[in-house]
C-alpha cells in the first residue's frame, strides 16, 4: 500500500511541480525566481555544460522521506517538464553500497519504495541496473517508466563500466529509428554516424536525472558525466545542500519533520570534555 505524503513532501512537490512547469515555458532562470521558497536565494546558478537544462536542490533533512519522495518526482516531472506518460530516469547515487540498496528496494514488489512508484505509474515499472542498460527494449519505454540505477562514478569515462555507457551497442540498435539518427545533439562517430550508446539513449528519450544524496556530486567530474547524458531536468535530493553551486528550490526544516511526527525520540546535544567513549555514549 502506498504512503501518505506528509505536508511538507506535499509542498515541496507542488514547489518543484510549479518550476517544472515554468521553466518548460520560460526557461529555468526565470522559472526559479518565480518558484523559490520564500527566505531562500533567488540567483540561479546554471549547471555548467548545461546552462538550459532546469536544475534545482529539495533539501530534505535526513529522515524526511526523500526517496519515497521519488516516485512522486517523476511523476511531476513527467506531466510538466518531459511531457512523457512514462519517462526514462537516472537514479544516481553515490556510492556503490546506496546503490544496490537503492536497487534492492525499488526492485522488490513488497518494498514502500516499489510501492510508491507502481501506484503513482499503475505498475507499469521496470528497474534496471545501470550494467544492466543493454536490456531495456523500445517496448519497455513507450509502456513504463524506466528507471536505471547508477552511482556517477560508474558513468566517468575514465572507469571501464562508464566507458561502456558511451560505447556502441548492437542490443541498442533498435532504439535508434531513422527519425532519432536525425536528432542534432546526438553523439556521433568519426565518420558522423549516431552511436547507439546507452548515454545517446538517454539523450533521444529526454530523462530525467535524479541524484539522491547530491551534496557529494557537485564536483567538475560529476557535471562532466551530467552534460553526457544529455537530461532534460535534474533534481537533486539532499539534507546538506552546497549552497555554492545548488539551486535550492525548497528548504525543508527540521520542525516541520517533528509536527509530522518524523521525528521519534528528542534530540539532545551535550558537549564533552572528557574521553571520547563518554561523547559515543
């Protein structure tokens, strides 16, 4: 059975919903300027390599729900941003141990995680881990929504699995139609031809990425790996946002967690002057 949204996951969707919508119409600049929580700072900060792209932070404390809150992203960017019934998705995390925990969940029918997402998309679900990508069929995308798994690291080019995502695939041929070879922001080899890549997959499909635990990606490499791909929109979820180069749309608080009774046992801070045995205890 699918969770209650709390109040504060509701307002952060509709926030996010509003920018989403704006910005497919005016552009991400403006469309945060509009959409902005009150309090926060209203100066977009376009991602490098991707100044176009609609780019933006739900700081969520830890605690909050933010990947349950991930069924309900999709489906919000699906009905403004991507215009798709059932888009393709880059759920990045990042590390390798979130990851098949990530995978773990959203794979298994009986998880909150799984549950979330078939009843926002009627069931019509498909996982898949990122070295698992040759598997998604043309069919797959026109009746679900696929979702792929991936840490960012594994998409660097530098490591042999992020090779692959940019390498040529016979498997992913039938992808690639002649009206989709036509499409100018693909890429190509050397002889000018569209590579039926994984990451040119991506780009013919306008994902979405969305990167849980973002405050470790906002490095040069991980924008290198984001302006591969190619996304139509990036979300980030995160409860320490770097403030230097997110967008953060929504800034959730900790008091807000604790009037949903999120928060289940009072927090007490107490410094320590003695043996660091006495802080742990």
């Amino acid at each position: 059975m699918a969770l209650a949204l709390k109040q504060y996951q509701r307002r952060s969707l509709a926030s996010l919903e509003n920018f989403l919508e704006l910005a497919r119409v005016e552009g991400p600049e403006s469309a945060f300027r509009k959409a902005v929580d009150d309090g926060l700072l209203d100066e977009y900060k376009p991602m490098p390599g991707l100044p176009d792209v609609p780019y933006v932070c739900l700081r969520i404390p830890t605690g909050g729900g933010k990947t349950v809150m991930g069924a309900h992203i999709i489906q919000s960017a699906s009905r403004s941003l991507l215009e798709r019934q059932f888009p393709l998705v880059m759920w990045m995390v990042p590390t390798s141990r979130i990851k098949e925990q990530t995978l773990e969940a959203f794979s298994d029918p009986r998880h909150p995680y799984r549950q979330e997402l078939d009843a926002a998309f009627g069931g019509q679900v498909a996982v898949f881990d990122v070295a698992d990508f040759s598997q998604i069929r043309p069919a797959d995308l026109g009746t679900k929504v696929c979702i792929v798994i991936s840490t960012v690291a594994a998409l660097r080019v530098e490591n042999k699995e992020g090779r692959k995502v940019y390498d040529y695939h016979e498997e992913l041929e039938p992808h690639f139609t002649s009206s989709a070879k036509e499409l100018e922001y693909l890429h190509r080899d050397d002889s000018g031809r569209v590579v039926a890549s994984f990451a040119n997959l991506l780009r013919v499909h306008n994902s979405l990425v969305i990167m849980d635990e973002a405050h470790n990606a906002t490095t040069p490499l991980s924008y290198a790996v984001y302006e591969r791909l190619g996304p139509r929109g990036v979300v980030e979820l995160t409860a320490t946002p770097d403030i230097k180069s997110s967008n953060v749309l929504v800034s959730v608080s900790a008091f807000e967690l604790k009037s949903e009774n999120m928060i289940k046992f009072p927090v007490v801070l107490k410094e320590h002057s003695g043996e660091w045995q006495e802080a742990i205890n």
